[in-house]
C-alpha cells in the first residue's frame, strides 16, 4: 500500500500525431522504499479519437486536438493535457 505521500501531480505533453510518450507511476511507501507500479495503475484518456493510453502507460497521438490522460493508483490519481 502506498504510504502517507501520496500525491497527484498535472503535467502538459505536446505529442505529435502518430508519436508515443511514455508515463511512469511511482509509489512511495512508508518505509520510504519506492516501486514502479505503472503497470499496477488505471490509465485512461478523454478523448481516445485524439490520443490513446496503453495499460503500460504509453500515450500515442491520433489527431489533433487536446484531451486529458488520468492515471490512478491507491485512491490517488495524476493528470495529463
């Protein structure tokens, strides 16, 4: 379980059509060990006509536009624009 620092954070990406952007989720426990946990994690897009994420957390461009990629994990979720 994630420990007491859990934190959301909102980013903005330029991502040209047809090009891929990688996310990473990070859990911070309270022992203060860390853990890749972005495969672990739900991601989703707005607008899957503009861009797609991937479970792994790969955001591919589609079209032109602007749409938001949210990743949750543990109750606490993240975006993108």
């Amino acid at each position: 379980m994630p420990g007491d620092r859990r934190r959301g954070e909102q980013t903005t990406v330029i991502l040209g059509i047809g090009r891929s952007q990688s996310f990473t989720v990070r859990a911070i426990y309270n022992d203060e060990t860390t853990a890749d946990v972005t495969a672990s994690s739900t991601w989703t897009s707005s607008d899957s006509a503009i861009a797609t994420i991937s479970g792994q957390g790969v955001a591919t461009g589609i079209s032109k536009g602007t749409t938001t990629i949210t990743v949750l994990y543990g109750g606490v979720s993240a975006t993108t624009t």
